[in-house]
C-alpha cells in the first residue's frame, strides 16, 4: 500500500532476491498484469513504468539527492526479503521526496526461502528512458 497526499493504492507485489546481487519488485495493481518494476543490484537501480513505456536508472547517490531518509543497498535488501529488524509481518516505512511523502506499508503474508529463481533484467529496448528527476 502506498499512500501520497490524500492518494492511495494497494497492488500486488512480488518482490525476488539473489541476495548480496540483485533483486527485482514486480507491481501488479490489477489481474496479475504487470505495470512498474524495479530492477536493483548493489550499484544501480532501474525502474520501468511499463504502463507509460518510460524507464530510469539511477545509483542510490542519485535517489537519496532527494530522498529522506537515504536508501542504500542493504536497507533495500532487507525490506525486500523480510528481514527487518524488527521482525514483524508488516513494515511501515516513511520518505520525503523533496515536498512529496510517501507512506509505504508492506505486508509480508508469505515468505518462502530458497526458493529457485530466475531473475532477469527486462529488455530495455522498447522503453524510453527518462530522467530520474522527473519521478522524484
């Protein structure tokens, strides 16, 4: 769930890890279609609005330029694999995009380990890539 102003939305999401490598955050709002997906590895993290055929790539230098609290790898990776430490079921993180917050509630129904996947990165090719800063 994410809620900005008096906006909020609640989709699906898969979130696969190779940890300590790459993880991707799959987005599906509606009828398992995918529409954002966050492609993430230690150096660099892409995000690809398929709903409007956009893409970004950013460092986590570039995203904390404007983003509070800063987000690094391992925080990301924790959040993605329910490792927080905390422990609970349920994670309410908090960010300030310039004047935006965002509220991220993340609920961790089901969490299977070590589970074999295949993660790959999406074909860029048929994307047009946008400035990061037109997202933040």
């Amino acid at each position: 769930k994410v809620q900005t102003g008096g906006t909020k939305i609640s989709a699906n999401v898969t979130m696969q890890t190779v940890y300590d490598s790459m993880l991707v955050i799959s987005v599906m709002p509606m009828l398992g279609i995918e529409m954002m997906r966050l492609e993430a590895t230690p150096f660099e993290l892409i995000a690809i609005d398929k709903l409007h055929g956009q893409y970004a790539k950013a460092t986590f230098a570039d995203l904390n330029r404007k983003l509070t609290p800063s987000l690094n790898w391992d925080v990301l990776q924790q959040i993605c694999s329910a490792e927080l430490p905390t422990g609970d079921k349920t994670a309410r993180l908090l960010y300030s995009f310039g004047e935006k917050t965002i509220e991220l509630t993340i609920e961790y129904p089901e969490r299977k380990i070590d589970v074999p996947v295949k993660v790959t990165n999406q074909p860029l090719n048929k994307y047009t890539q946008v400035d990061i800063s037109k997202w933040l």
